[in-house]
C-alpha cells in the first residue's frame, strides 16, 4: 500500500512521521533483489493530480522491481466522526485518472515492455466508462484489488456456458449484488434465458455502511433480507457472491447466518464464488 511517494503527502496521509520513507524502503527491496506489487488508494485533494503523476513516474523507474501498480478510488462509510474530511472522486476526476493510466501504460508499451498501471473496476464504474479488454490485463496481476475482476467473471461465464445444455424445465432466480455491478452483470445473466433461466439481478442498497458503498463484499444480511424480503418475484432461489461472506464461514459481516437469512426470505441461497465458471456450475448443479 504506497499511496503516494512523496513523503510529506504520504506521512499526511498515514498519520505517521516514518511513512515518508517510503522511497528509501522500495528501493531497498530493488537493491536485495526483491521484487513488489504496489496500490494506490487515490484520495481527492490528497495523492491525486500532480502528486499521484509523480507517484506514478518514481515507481516506474524502480522497474523491474515494481511489478505492476492498481489505482483504486478511496471508498467512505458512514462511521466518520471525527476523521479526516475525505469526499468522494467524481465522475470527471475518476475519468481524468483513467485517461492518465491508460496513456502511461499505452507509452510503457509502446517500448515493449509489460503493462505497468491499472485502474480498478471501480474506478471504471465510477467514470461511467467501458472496462478494458479482457487481453489487456495481461496476467490478471492485480486481481486482488479489483483490477480485471468483471472482464475475468465475464470470459469465464461465456466460456462456461459453451459446455452447458438448457434445463429441461424454466427456474426463475434472483440475484443480489452491490450497486456498482449490476448493470454489467445484468446484461451477462440475460444469457441465460436460452437455456432456461431467467435471472434478475437486484442491487443492494448499502444502509448498514453507507449508500457510498457500492461493492458486493460489503453487503450485510439486514439489508438483503430487508431489500429482498417483500419482493413478489423472489424465484426460486436467490443468488449470492461468496464474498458476501467472511472467508471460510457461512457467516454474513453483521453476524447473520446463511440459515438466518434463508429462513427470513423462505428460500434457499446459492452461493457462488465470484467468477464465472463457478456461478454457472452453482446455477446449474442444483437443477435437473
């Protein structure tokens, strides 16, 4: 987590005199031979404009030691009181970020060297722009922290789907997500409908942290059971992304249970990893 390079910008940001080294320490890792993947979580009015250019260049000339770099756009709850007056990036500001990323990478390129800087998805829903080809993600390197992530989901669906035969019988499902993917996803789940499954996506608002949030992981079962419950086409079953679910636990991240939420919406929950071979096997393994 780098931030920024400049060490008065970065020691502002972490709240630490120490965090301004953090050029002496990358290089250090260069020096031993190490090598290192880096994020910037880019904050309005803090490590963005001209200091997150600078950021961009001095990581850069670290190559080959730095590997590659994501840039995610700062994300804000509602539990604020008495932090730092972080706001939100704007559509422009987010579409500015991207245009510099994409010029960057496109004259690292250029040189024939590896894709070097990323914007995350988010980023990406947040402009209002087309994500990237699936191709220009390379290796997927940066896949941890949303980079690539929806392109990823979307060739493994296609992919999947080519080796699936329809139901003999139509199912009717919904499925939960957070605000940002719906759109996207929407358009992928309408594949379906040859095959006999008619999926409706639903977004769910996020009361619990913020309405700020807009990610699937951070969805609560109180605002799934709450968003969902009344809702006359439930379907079937209702469909969830794992990580909606702390890791290795049917456990959502307000303490609800799987059991819990089923037995507040009177059907059973699906859940699928977050990429597209598993959420077709999940849709297709549990009908005949």
């Amino acid at each position: 987590s780098i931030h920024a390079t400049d060490g008065a910008v970065r020691t502002r940001m972490m709240a630490n005199p120490s965090a301004a080294r953090i050029m002496e320490r990358l290089t250090a890792l260069k020096e031993y031979g190490l090598c290192f993947h880096g994020q910037i979580v880019v904050c309005p009015g803090l490590n963005d404009g001209d200091v997150l250019k600078k950021s961009l260049n001095d990581l850069y000339a670290l190559r080959p030691a730095t590997k590659t770099l994501a840039l995610v756009p700062v994300g804000i709850t509602k539990f604020r009181e008495g932090l730092y007056p972080l706001r939100l990036l704007t559509k422009q500001e987010a579409s500015d970020i991207i245009d510099y990323t994409e010029s960057f990478n496109a004259a690292v390129e250029a040189r024939g060297e590896e894709g070097f800087v990323y914007a995350s998805d988010e980023m990406y829903m947040i402009a209002g722009r087309e994500l990237p080809s699936y191709e220009s993600y390379g290796e997927f390197l940066q896949i941890e922290n949303g980079v690539g992530l929806m392109r990823q989901f979307e060739h493994g669906f296609n992919e999947a789907l080519k080796e699936i035969q329809p139901l003999k019988r139509n199912v009717k499902l919904i499925g939960a997500t957070g605000m940002s993917a719906r759109n996207f996803l929407q358009k992928l789940f309408d594949k379906l409908k040859p095959y006999g499954i008619e999926l409706t996506l639903h977004s769910i608002e996020n009361n619990f942290f913020g309405h700020t949030i807009t990610v699937s992981g951070l969805v609560t079962a109180q605002d799934l059971i709450t968003q969902l419950k009344d809702r006359p086409t439930l379907g079937e079953r209702v469909l969830i992304p794992a990580n909606m679910l702390r890791h290795g636990e049917g456990v959502f991240l307000d303490d609800y249970t799987v059991e819990q939420v089923e037995q507040a919406l009177g059907r059973r929950l699906t859940i699928s990893e977050t990429d597209g071979y598993s959420l077709c096997d999940a849709i297709f393994r549990q009908e005949p």
